[in-house]
C-alpha cells in the first residue's frame, strides 16, 4: 500500500547524527547508520537524512516503515540489510511488530517496542 494512505502516531523522537545518508521510513541504528539485518534498532526515520546532519528518528509509538517482502499483520518485524522491514526469524532482533499487512516494497505501519 501507497506511504499516503497510512497515518502513524510517534511518541519520542530523538536526534542522532547520521552516519550516512539516511532514505526516510527505515530502521537506524545506534550508530546512525542504516541497520544491518537482524539487528535492533534504536529509531526509524521519517524523511531523507544526509550524512552528518542530526536526523531525527521516531523511537517509541506507530511508523510506517518500507518493507521489504510480504509482511502479515501481526508478524514480529526486524530489520533488513538496509534498514527496511521484513519478519522476524528466531535469531533476530524484534524492532516492533506489524499492525497492518504490506507487500514487497510497500510500508507497513508498526508498533515500535523497545
């Protein structure tokens, strides 16, 4: 589903200098860069950050977030190797978890969990 048909409620954001240019609507890490896959994250982005600025990264609440394979409501979701969302595994970092289902390349709007 299109980014303009989803509404999301950010509770915290904070500011962390980006470590590269950062797409908008995708985890960070707490480095300021892009998550790797399977990674915890501690923000997602909700415009296009550029390397060095402060970006500022919803931390708690509901965000979209691109995705980056078929996600279903209620999957645990994690990041991928560049920061879009995709289902958890056993093994992975839960970031937050779907509230609404996407396809591949769409945005799914997700509870943030700490």
């Amino acid at each position: 589903m299109a980014l303009n048909n989803k509404t999301y409620d950010p509770v915290q954001v904070i500011t962390k200098t980006a470590a590269e240019d950062l797409p908008a609507f995708r985890f960070v890490s707490h480095l300021g860069s892009l998550c790797a896959s399977d990674t915890k994250a501690i923000g997602v982005t909700e415009t296009n950050w550029l390397a060095n600025e402060k970006a500022a990264l919803v931390t708690l609440g509901t965000i979209a977030v691109e995705s980056s394979t078929v996600i279903n409501m209620g999957d645990n979701i994690t990041a991928d190797s560049s920061g879009k969302a995709k289902p958890a595994g056993n093994d992975s970092k839960i970031n937050g978890r779907a509230l609404e289902s996407a396809v591949s390349g769409g945005f799914t709007k997700i509870l943030l969990v700490p």
